[in-house]
C-alpha cells in the first residue's frame, strides 16, 4: 500500500474502494495517533520556559553599575573623594558573578530563561573585577611606598629633634650658675641690728655656725644689702638653707631689687615654703632681669610669717642665663613698691600666676 500522508488520501481510497469500511477506521485511528505524537514535547527540556530568572536580571544590572562607575570613579574621587566610595566597585563585581553562577545553576536545574542575560552579567563582572585587581596593584604598592617613606621622615624627624634636646641639654648643662656673693653667716658682720637674732654655733649646715631667729609674730628679717651690680639680661636667684622648729606659718625668701627711677620690686619664694619643724633645706627665690634692667642695690630678707624659730645658713647670690622659657613666661612677675601694701590686705594671698616668685 502507498504511503498515506493524510485524511483526504485515505478517505479517496475507501471511495475508490481499494480498502474496507474497517481498514479505513484502523488506518484514520493510527494517522491521528501519529501526529499527536508528534506535536508531544519529548521532554521537559524541550518544553518552552516558564520566565527569565530574576538572578540572571541582578547579574547583568550589578556588572553594568559596576563597570559604569569604573568608566567615571577616576572623576568622582577626583572631585568628590569622600562622596563615592572606591569599595563600591569590586563590591557590585562581586555581586554581579555571585548571582550570574546561582542565575546558571538555576537555569540547569529548572524551567527557567535568562542563561544569556546570566552569562553577560558574568563576562562584564569577571573583566570590572580584574580591572579592579590590576589597578588596586599599583595602588596598593604606592601606598605602601608613601606611608614607608612617611615613618621614614617621621623617624628622621624624631631623631632630628633627640638630637636637638640632647645638644640643648648639654648646652644648659655647660653653663653653670655664676655666684656674684657669698654670706657664710658665722658672725654677725653687715646684718641690721635686731632682736631676737644671734649666731648660733651648735647648728649649722657647714659646722661654722648660723644666724637663729626666733620671733613671737609675723616678721621680715633684713639680712644684707649688695649696692650696685651688673647683671643685666640674667636670672639672678637668691639662694639659702633653712631649718625651722614649731613655726606657725610659712618661712620664705625675699630679694627686692631697685632700679633707678623706677624703684623697687621683689620676689618671693613661695613655690615651696617652709612650715613646723624641718631639718636643713635649700630655699631660693628667682628675679629675671632683662636687659637694660640694672638694678643698683638688692635686699636679701628673710619672711616667717608666724611666731617660732628659724635658722638660716650658707647665703648665695647667683647669675643664671636666661632660658627661652624665662623669656617668653609670665609666671615670673614682679610687683612693683607702691602695690605691696594693697596685696598685704589680700587675707587670701596673691592670685595663682604670682607664686612662682612669691
């Protein structure tokens, strides 16, 4: 029998007839049988898709953000350094290849589209992050480079300045203090006439004697005046060592200084008084002396400010240089004559930026 294609053939044949009535239903039933076999899918692979995956979508949309901004990030951190951040890039990179693999294995596994979209977000991705790789290299070396360089010139630095503090301090240390005079106090020579002050030889700091004050009230002792001397532009300190026993109030220094047509300014030392009973210590007291500041007679006192007994020994007048600190501090100030009986009626004391010389 020819082959039959159709309906129409098969029918002509059972008209003509060249079949049955009954080889004309088994051969109609086969052919419709035939092409509903035929416009069957042969399996699920080949059946049409149910959508584009969404993962696939994300892959392509982060990789082209991505390599957009590493078209422009040269001129975003060049005006705007601290607006876009440099990480964004490999970050949506990253992301782009991350959810072009899930998008791939997706598209294997169930009936879903998008494997083109998948595979361009992961090209774009892979060549945005590689970019990324190959230009962070040379930043990441200059870096390096900039910051070893900068602990370099930090180094240096530090060094340089040890250096000058070293040099500063052997240079201070160079220059000893001058002693202008000298007051051994062993006898009473050149000391004002005063009650209660006498030489005692028992004790003493040297084993020669000193001068023992006892007083019953506040009290200035006068020691000694040095006439005219030159020392301009210095730090002259007035030095000594002092014992007390049972004194109510504080035992201090004081040095005033005239200067011609300006009159008289002193200085205390009360940056560390003595008080009650203590063994020999050494007091001074500080007067700077810039230049053209020559004073032409200095007073050496000595203030206990309270009843009981004081011995004093082994006075001296000494010239230091000035430092930078003496010049540019203000701690250091001296309060002239016609002020001293205003600051007397101050019951609190002097403000704290007057103790370093009161």
């Amino acid at each position: 029998m020819e082959n039959v294609s159709s309906e129409e053939e098969l029918l002509q044949l059972r008209n003509e007839g060249r079949i049955s009535e009954d080889e004309y239903e088994q051969l109609l039933g086969a052919m419709k049988r035939t092409d509903k076999t035929k416009t069957r899918p042969a399996n699920k692979d080949q059946s049409i898709s149910a959508g584009t995956s969404i993962l696939a979508v994300l892959s392509l949309v982060f990789s082209i953000v991505a390599a957009a901004l590493t078209g422009f990030i040269g001129l975003f951190v060049f005006f705007f350094p601290f607006v876009v951040p440099l990480f964004l890039v490999p970050f949506l990179s990253v992301l782009g290849i991350i959810c072009g693999h899930l998008a791939l294995r997706r598209i294997r596994r169930q009936t879903v589209g998008g494997r083109g979209l998948a595979i361009g977000g992961l090209i774009i991705g892979y060549i945005v992050l590689g970019l990324c790789i190959v230009f962070s290299v040379p930043f990441v070396i200059y870096m390096l480079t900039y910051n070893q360089q900068a602990m370099k010139e930090k180094a240096k630095l530090m060094e340089k300045q040890r250096d000058l503090l070293a040099v500063k301090k052997q240079a201070q240390l160079a220059i000893e203090a001058v002693e202008l005079k000298r007051f051994g106090l062993d006898d009473m020579e050149g000391i004002p006439s005063q009650s209660g002050l006498e030489i005692d030889r028992d004790i003493s700091s040297d084993g020669k004697g000193s001068l023992r004050i006892e007083v019953t009230q506040p009290t200035t002792v006068r020691l000694f005046e040095t006439g005219e001397m030159d020392i301009e532009n210095a730090r002259l300190v007035c030095q000594a060592k002092v014992r007390t026993e049972n004194v109510q109030g504080k035992v201090f220094l004081e040095m005033w200084c005239s200067f011609p047509g300006k009159g008289e300014f002193f200085s205390r030392g009360l940056m560390q008084p003595l008080t009650g009973t203590t063994d020999w210590i050494t007091q001074e007291t500080p007067f700077l002396l810039k230049k053209g500041e020559n004073p032409d007679n200095i007073k050496l006192n000595l203030v206990i400010d309270g009843k009981g007994m004081a011995w004093i020994d082994d006075i001296r007048l000494l010239k230091e240089p000035l430092s930078f600190e003496d010049l540019m501090s203000n701690s250091s100030f001296v309060i002239p004559e016609q002020n001293l009986q205003t600051l007397r009626k101050c019951k609190a004391g002097l403000p704290a930026h007057f103790s370093y010389c009161w």
